[in-house]
C-alpha cells in the first residue's frame, strides 16, 4: 500500500545502512540498488519488501571512517564554537593522542574531517565524547530510537526535596515531555550517578534544578559499552575494530 512506503535514503537509515545524508551520497553515486536494479533517484520510494543492497565502493567507505573518543577538558565546546570558545575538534592532533591507544589505526589527517559529536557535552562538562565519520555510530548513539545508555558521574550542592531521588529516577518532564525512565543513585553525600537512555539539552543540570540540586561537576564515563577508563583529560583515542556500543 502506498501508506507503506518511505522515501529510500530514510529506509536505508532504519536499516542502519548508514545516516539519511549518506544515503543520499551513495544514491547520486549510483552505488545502491533495490531489488538489484540501481537506484537513480534520492526521492526514490520503497516498501519493508524491497531489497536494498550497496555496492563494493560504498562499503569500502564506510570501512575507512574512523571515530574517535576524547576526554573532553572544561572549555570546550563539543561541536562548532562561536567566536572566543574552543573546539573540540581542536584538541584531535597527532601530538594529543594517547600513548596507549592499542587500536593499531595509523593517524591520517583526513580522520579530521567530517568528525561530528554523537550525543554533545556542555562547556562545564568533563569525559567521554564520541566524535564520529561514520552515521551508523551516530544513529547508534544519539538517533531518535536509540536505546544505548549513557552513565555520568554528577557533584552536586544544595538540599535535595523529599522524594528527589525518586524523581530524578522517574517523573520529571522537561520542555513540556516526560522524561524516560533513568537510573539515579547517590555515589557519596555530593556525588550521583547518572544512567540515561535520553539527551536532551542540559538534561541532567535541568533534572539536578527541578529536585533543589544544582550540578557543579558533570563527568561522562560511559555510552553503551565503552567506557572513559583511564583516558587521560585533553587525550583522544581510537575507537578499536573489535568494540561496539551496543
């Protein structure tokens, strides 16, 4: 039926075949086909029936993306800075990378561009940034069903309400939308532990307000399976052939 149908760079991306954008680059490129027939058109419409396939090229470019994990220091922004802020981005050089990256992926200059924050840390925000060439890992990370969780650890002051903690586990909304479930657990008298399903902007200081908290130190150290370990602040590594989030 006609209801059934999406457009083919949308379907390719529910089929985490790679990010709609991509999708569309290997159209025009002539490097996907659909029921083996080479697709022509980015506007192209298909079914759940439909057989979408890529070709040799454009998996030998995705094999070449590479993403990156940071431990991003106070100060910088995770995407692009406005005037007087820096970027990330600025701290991915080969003298930053950490001694201990056992990836055995050579350093290119090219590995920088292109690279996009999957699921962004404020400025005042510490620990792992995910920065990525690939789509399907930011599709993975932060798409709108994704189910990886993310863990931070959050220093907090002030006096939390009543049933605070409860809340911050379940009942919150935020811009209007109840928040997803979340697991919130006292760490130490200032110290909580977060693990989130969600991203959305500030989320946790938001939360932290809403309970009478206010968020004085916000370190990620975990999205999905891969953990900040022993990364060292401002040092990036490689993101290891043999690992995954999910």
């Amino acid at each position: 039926m006609e209801n059934d149908q999406m457009r083919l760079a949308k379907r390719m991306a529910v089929l985490g075949f790679c990010s709609r954008r991509e999708a569309d680059e290997y159209i025009l490129k002539g490097w996907v086909k659909v029921n083996g027939q080479v697709a022509t058109e980015k506007g192209m419409r298909v079914t759940e029936n439909d057989r979408i396939t890529l070709n040799a090229e454009a998996k030998q470019q995705q094999s070449g993306r590479v993403t990156i994990l940071l431990n991003k220091p106070v100060g910088y922004v995770s995407a692009q800075p406005e005037k007087g802020y820096k970027a990330a981005l600025d701290l991915i050089v080969k003298e930053n990378r950490w001694t201990e990256d056992g990836s055995n992926v050579r350093f290119n200059e090219r590995h920088r561009y292109g690279l996009a924050p999957a699921g962004r840390l404020d400025i005042d925000s510490v620990g792992l940034l995910v920065l990525t060439q690939d789509g399907r890992v930011a599709k993975q990370l932060i798409g709108e069903n994704s189910d990886i969780e993310k863990e931070y650890l959050v220093r907090v002051t002030g006096k939390i309400a009543a049933n605070g903690l409860q809340l911050l586990n379940h009942g919150l909304s935020l811009d209007g939308q109840k928040l997803l479930p979340a697991r919130v657990s006292w760490q130490n008298e200032d110290q909580l532990r977060f693990i989130l399903k969600q991203g959305k902007k500030r989320q946790i200081r938001r939360m932290c307000e809403l309970v009478g908290l206010r968020v004085t130190a916000l370190k990620r150290i975990r999205m999905g399976k891969v953990k900040l370990g022993a990364l060292p602040p401002g040092k990036w590594r490689y993101l290891g052939h043999n690992e995954t989030f999910g």
